[in-house]
C-alpha cells in the first residue's frame, strides 16, 4: 500500500499554491459553521478546480503521478478493461505485473472505481494519478479495436492523406509507431529500421544482429510517420535535407528504454533508424557472457591490476561495451575513483562519475580524458579511441598510474598492437602501456525449445577444417523453428572472446614492429584461443551452429 502523507489537506493545498493561508482560515472557520469537507468547500468558492482537488487527495493519499507521455502501453494490457468502463470512469490501464494491474486514473482515491476495476479484470488494482486530458488521449490511441499494424493502416481516411505530416500527432499514427516499438521491444530487437522504398514504406528490425523484414507501410503514410518518430524524438520535422540525431526515453511494459534515434535523408525520403538501448539487459556480470574458466580468469586478473590499459576491440554490435560496463560492475568498489567517458552514456553506475561527449561543445574523448587526470581518478574509462590525440592521453594515464579501459575497431587482438603504432604512438609507449587487448563477437544461440542433433556431412566437416572427423560420432545441433524464436531456429546470442596477454615477449615484438601476424603466432604458442577456435568450442559444445561459426569468423580467417 501507498505510504500515506500525513499532512492536512488544507496544508497540501496552501504549500502547492492553489490557495492561501488567509483564504485556509476562512474555509476553516466555514466548515465549523457547515461541517462540510474542506475540498467541498474550497471548490464551492471556485478557488480550485475538481481535477486540482482530485490531484491533491490522491498526493494525500500517497498515490504516486504518473506521465502517460512517455509510456507505450502493451495492446493485450489494454484489453483487461473495457472500452466503454475506460471512458466512464476515466482511467486507462498501464501495465500488469503478476495479479495486479497498474490503472492510471483522474481520480485514484474513488474506492468504489478501483473496487469495479477489480471486479472486472480478477486482479488487484494499484491506482496512479495521471491528468485527465492524457487520460483521454491515451484512450484515443489505444481503444478502436484494431490490433495489429495493418489493421490500423486500413482505419485511416485516404482523404486526410495530403496533409499527412500533420498527421504525427493523430491517434491511428500514434497507435502505428507505438506498435512498431512494442513489437521491437517484446521482439529483443537491438535496432528498428524504417526505410522508405520507391513504394513503399519498409519495417526491418535487427534482431540477435540479424536484419528481419518486420512489415510494410504505404508509401501514403510516409510523412506522417517519420513526423511522428521526430516528434518523439525532438527533432525538426521541417528539417529534411540534414542528417538529426535525438533520443526517445520511454517506458515500455516494465521496461526503462533509451531508444537513440538518427534520421538520414535518401533519394526515397528519410530513413529512420532507432537503436534500443535496454537498461535491464546491459548489466550482467562477467560470468554470464560466455567466457570460457581459463580466459574469465586471466581476464578478471588484468581488469585488477593497478594501471596500464585494457582495450576490448570488434566491430559495432559485438557487444563491446556490455563487456566494459561489466567489468567497470565488477571493479566498482567504495575504495576506487572510476570516470567514464562515453557516446553515450548508456547505463547509469552509483560511486562512478560519468560524462557523454559534446563535440559541438568542445568535450570531446581527448577533452575530457584530459580533464579527467585532474580529477584524482584510479579508473577511466574511454568510450573509444578514435584518434592520435586520445591515444597518447590514454597511453600518458597508464604510465602515470591509472588503469585504462578503452575499445578500438580492429579485427582481433593481435592487429590493436599495430593499430596504435599506425595511428602515430611511439612502439615503446604502446608495449610499456598495454596490459592485453579482448576481441569478441557475438554468435546466435539454437534455440532451447526445438534444438535438435544431426551428423554433419564429411563435406561440411572439410569446410570447418574437420576433416578425418566423419566417423568420430561427432554431432552438431540446429533449431528447427518454433513460435519461440520466431522461426528463426535461434534465440539469444552468447559471446566469443579472444584473449591477449601482453606478455613480456609480446612487448619485445612490438618494440621491434612486426606484423600482428608474427604477434599472433607467438601469442597462439603461448597459449591463446582465436576468434575461430572460441567459436568452433561453441559448436562443439552445441550452444551455436556451422552456419553462425562461418558466417561470424570468415573475415577473421581460418589458420
């Protein structure tokens, strides 16, 4: 239950400036006369409206407010109540979580409407206050039946179409664009994609870093629903020929999610591209990404060392910064200064200072990097290390004692070494500097539910440079598909990790500025696994297939 706010309602009312402490005294000195309620009363006069004494007893009541704005709320929630209740009493239902349903409502302190809404759905009702007018709105989103996006498409008068842009706003818009996201969100998309065609309106999300046709739009709606995705984002609908970056903050089921929205003009018009930033999913530990004992354990043993630099390197979508956020988790302690810089800041850390660049501000990975060594820190984090500039900061932090967590895009460990001498940082400073270099990928997972075993053929064992292992009883494993994964035959993905240590004769190679293949030749001698070993321990294992290990690790090449 709601704690509930012992001040007087009168005393509410003065503090949130709706009366005054003289006009208090002379309602009070009436209700002695009238016995009548003091909201009763000041309403009666005209001092406040019924919705701002609505507002007031719910505050009193320890009902917390809630912001329909930045919510999108789930179609099958929608339907535990009636329409026709809905519009009665003024409410609209948010989210339910086991047997108790969130219902937003103009008035939260109406006993007799939370006992009906109980009655009606068989759930216990947790009331939160939301202003009238959102109420309503929301309920011109939601309500009208239609439940899936062509559904709505077909609701809409063609007539209204030449001002579509106008349009943004409009319920059947709105209803269109928050499915869209629904759907992605429920569907574990990282990214949806909308893509205008010559005509058409194409939906593709990226699911477990697969790009999939979700749905079709007409080429009609075009304008109105791009608007609609500016809208949300606050960028410039009437800006067209410029690339815009925003972001969305919404709340999705129970979900807190940072949508990062970028707008591209193309021959067809602006495409749309929403990355999905879920807090919920960024922070897991180390043991939960895949790391093999041997590689966990060298790993946790560099990220706790007292200064150098660690570096996680791979492409974008390889899960970079889920690994440096978790590691940052598994340092963070009361006795450590960390500070991060970041573009963006995706997740939030207690004791950790953190700052997202502002290139048209100046603040840029180098600016702040520098700044941050007059901030007394024994951590940093570096989002990445794009440039000459950052680079030597990084490399000057490491050597004055700090511990340095960075990234780089390179195809695997061996290759950061050069990379840095290429970028300008003297072979010395790079060998002194670097404790070890993680590169990583992400492989899809089989799905549980309809994985099955089969013997791979002899041409199929020669392809993953198994050959002479046909008659070993050796069997991988595939999904057949299923309503789980979309049948896809894959749910999830897990990581593989190739790690490198900088040991003293791995410095002694890049003092002298050798190829990254003599680098990891040694490093393989002394013991690491490659991209395409780790992947090839997860067929074995039967967590992924021969298709994800070719498709994942070819461009990294097969030794």
């Amino acid at each position: 239950m709601p704690e509930r706010d012992r001040r007087k309602l009168g005393e509410l009312l003065v503090e949130q400036g709706f009366i005054t402490e003289s006009q208090l005294a002379e309602v009070l000195d009436e209700q002695k006369v009238t016995g009548e309620k003091i909201g009763e009363i000041i309403v009666k006069k005209g001092w406040i409206s019924q919705k701002d004494l609505a507002r007031a007893l719910a505050i009193q009541s320890g009902v917390s407010s809630f912001d329909l704005s930045v919510y999108i709320i789930d179609p099958l929630v929608i339907k535990l109540i009636p329409e026709d209740i809905a519009l009665k009493y003024k409410v609209i239902p948010v989210f339910k979580m086991g047997y108790t349903v969130t219902v937003a409502m103009a008035d939260p302190t109406n006993v007799f409407i939370i006992d009906e809404l109980s009655r009606i759905t068989g759930c216990t009702i947790e009331p939160v206050l939301a202003d009238e007018m959102a109420i309503k709105k929301s309920q011109d989103q939601y309500f009208g039946g239609a439940a899936s996006i062509q559904e709505i498409v077909a609701t809409i008068d063609k007539d209204k179409l030449k001002e579509a842009e106008k349009l943004g706003e409009e319920a059947p818009i709105v209803k269109i664009v928050n499915l869209i996201i629904m759907e992605a969100v429920q569907a574990n998309a990282s990214d949806i994609h909308i893509e205008p065609e010559e005509k058409f309106v194409g939906v593709r999300y990226r699911v477990d870093g697969i790009m999939q046709r979700h749905t079709f739009l007409p080429k009609d709606l075009q304008p109105a629903v791009i608007s609609r995705f500016k809208i949300m984002a606050s960028l410039d609908i009437a800006e067209k020929r410029l690339p815009q970056d925003g972001r969305i903050l919404m709340k999705v089921g129970t979900k807190d999610i940072d949508f990062r929205t970028s707008t591209c003009p193309t021959v067809h018009g602006e495409n749309v591209v929403l990355r999905i930033l879920d807090k919920s999913t960024t922070m897991v530990g180390l043991e939960s990404l895949g790391f093999p004992k041997k590689e966990l354990e060298l790993l946790e043993f560099l990220i706790s060392q007292p200064y150098g630099i660690f570096l996680v390197t791979g492409p974008t979508g390889s899960g970079k910064t889920t690994t440096l956020y978790s590691a940052l988790k598994k340092i963070n302690k009361e006795d450590i200064n960390i500070m991060t810089v970041e573009d963006p800041v995706e997740y939030q850390f207690p004791r950790m200072r953190q700052v997202q660049v502002n290139p048209k501000a100046g603040l840029t990975f180098a600016a702040a990097l520098r700044s941050f060594l007059r901030q007394d820190p024994d951590v940093v984090m570096v989002g990445e290390i794009r440039d000459l500039e950052t680079a030597e900061i990084a490399v000057q932090a490491a050597l004055t004692g700090h511990l340095v967590f960075s990234t780089l895009h390179t195809n695997d460990s061996p290759t950061s070494f050069t990379r840095l001498v290429d970028m300008g940082v003297e072979p010395f400073l790079v060998s002194s500097s670097l404790l070890g270099v993680l590169a990583q990928r992400l492989v899809r997972r089989v799905c549980a539910r309809c994985k099955e075993e089969y013997v791979p053929s002899a041409a199929l064992l020669a392809t993953l440079g198994m050959e002479g292992k046909a008659d070993t009883g050796i069997k991988f494993v595939k999904g057949k598909g299923c309503k789980l994964c979309g049948n896809s035959g894959y749910k999830g993905r897990t990581g593989i990790y190739e790690l490198l240590r900088a040991t003293p004769e791995i410095q002694e190679l890049v003092l002298k500025k050798v190829s990254a293949d003599e680098i990891r030749d040694l490093a393989k001698k002394q013991g690491m696994r490659t991209l395409r070993d780790a992947a090839m321990d997860k067929l074995r294992e039967g967590i992924t297939t021969p298709e994800e290990v070719m498709r994942v690790t070819q461009s990294i090449g097969v030794e």
